[in-house]
C-alpha cells in the first residue's frame, strides 16, 4: 500500500492581540516502497466498454508504462502518426491513479509559453472531440484572475499580452468590470483583473478513455494489470549511451525499440527499476 504518515506537531494556541490563533504543523511522508493503486471507484472502470488486450505480446516498437491521461494521450498522438505496433500497459485499472482525482482545468496562463502552446492545443483537441460526440465533460467556461496589487496587475497585463498575442480570447479588466463578473468582492481590495474566456474544464477519466478507445480503434493494444518490475538495456555506439531493449513485468517480458515512461507521479521509481538506474528529477508529494 502507498503509506502515508501524518504528524502534527500538537495545536499550540498562539496569542495574538485579541485573538488567538491556532497553527499546526503538517508533514507527509510518500514511501516509494512496493504498493498497490489507490481504490477504485466503481464508475471508471473501462473493462465494459473497451476492447482491452488479455495477454502481453511478445514484442512491440513503442511501449507505453503508464494507463492515466499522460500515456493515453501519448498512445493516441502516436498512432494518429500512423504508428500501429505500440502497446501500452497499465499496472492497475486505466485512469485509476492521479488522473480520476484531478481537476481537469485547462488554463491559458502558464509560466513559460510552451505550456500555453500546449493549452491553446489542448483545448481545441478537446473542443474536436466534444463536437465528435464523445461525452468528455468539455465547457469552455473561462477564468478570471484577480489582482490585489498594483505589481500583480502589471503581470497580469503582461501575461494578457502573451496569450492575447497567441489568439486567445481574453481582456483586462477594471475594478467595476471585476465587480459585475464577481459582485462578492470587495473594490477597494482589488486593482483590476485578466478575465480569459477561453479557459476550459474536463472531465479526466472520460477524455482518458476516450483516448484508449481511439487508441484501440487504431491498433494500439492496452494491458491491464501488469506492473514493470524490470528495465532491461544494452550499450549503443560504443558505449554512449543505453538503449532499453525488454522490459520485464508481472505478465512476462516484451522487446521493445522504444520505451516512454508516462507514469507520472512514480516516474522516479520506474526510473531506479532501469538496468542501469535512470534518475528522473520528480518527487511525489502530498497535497492538502
């Protein structure tokens, strides 16, 4: 089971003027031991309504560690390529892991262009799907940013710059304007705000199977219930650098020409389960 120790560190009534205040202390421990996935809610089960793969092939070109949106989306990009020899397998249950508990936001204003790039795509794959009839929870229901600073209203504009110049749908906004788009604020708290119109929601788990269904559809083969427990490699050009040849899992071994680890939040484990180790700089950690 993945463990998870809590400590506090008691709740120490701490004098502040007229008031008190409590502060507590909170701390969470990942283990990276051996482990089973999360419960499963009973809805996102895939077995009913995809064609899934009982057994493990023997080989494949691509292999895809990894059943949540980051390796379905992967499955599916690569077989509308034109790739068909691809297998993807999953330890437990599709979009059991992190992909069932996420939100599903898409938002335009990121930290670096290339995430809004990746946004603006995501949306208008999403928008495509959701006019093709798959049932994917797709609502482009905008966002709006609030800013409570005057330096915060300049990055503000600065980013409406950024996703404005890329074609996104958004503006600046006035404290009025702010007000009639959210009446529960305070004016004299707040120095404008960025509203992005073309922000957007999902629902993760169907948009997740929608991509294995496509997947299938073009002859990727998924499987479930089978866990990597070994990276096999072997020196290329003189030793440079290692090629991943086979993987060993819990449903037998697999060649393979090309391995992608689309695992997630336990890439850095099956990293360290290559022959030899490959450090992956990710950590798992809780979030309150």
């Amino acid at each position: 089971m993945l463990q998870h120790r809590i400590f506090y560190n008691g709740h120490h009534l701490l004098k502040n003027k007229s008031h008190y205040q409590i502060s507590y202390v909170l701390r969470r421990l990942v283990s990276y031991d051996q482990h089973e996935s999360p419960t499963i809610p009973h809805h996102i089960h895939p077995s009913p309504i995809l064609q899934l793969t009982d057994k493990i092939p023997s080989s494949c070109y691509i292999l895809i560690a990894g059943g949540g949106i980051i390796g379905q989306s992967v499955a599916y990009h690569l077989s509308e390529c034109g790739i068909r020899d691809i297998v993807l397998i999953e330890k437990s249950k599709l979009a059991s892991g992190a992909t069932w508990q996420s939100a599903g936001q898409g938002i335009h204003v990121q930290n670096t262009l290339i995430q809004t790039h990746f946004t603006r795509y995501s949306r208008e794959l999403y928008e495509k799907l959701n006019n093709q009839g798959h049932d994917i929870g797709f609502v482009e229901n905008g966002s709006l940013w609030i800013a409570q600073t005057a330096d915060r209203l300049h990055t503000l504009k600065r980013q409406y710059a950024t996703i404005k110049a890329l074609g996104i749908d958004c503006e600046i906004l006035n404290v009025e304007k702010v007000k009639e788009n959210l009446p529960i604020i305070y004016p004299h708290e707040v120095w404008g705000g960025l509203l992005v119109k073309n922000d957007f929601m999902v629902d993760p788990v169907p948009l997740a199977l929608t991509f294995a269904k496509l997947s299938i559809d073009n002859g990727v083969k998924i499987v479930e219930d089978c866990h990597v427990k070994e990276i096999l490699t072997e020196k290329q050009r003189a030793g440079q650098y290692d090629r991943v040849t086979s993987v060993v899992t819990s449903e037998g071994n697999i060649k393979c020409d090309i391995f992608i680890n689309c695992t997630g939040m336990w890439a850095r484990e099956l990293g360290y389960r290559s022959s030899p180790g490959v450090r992956i700089p990710t950590q798992a950690c809780g979030k309150l």
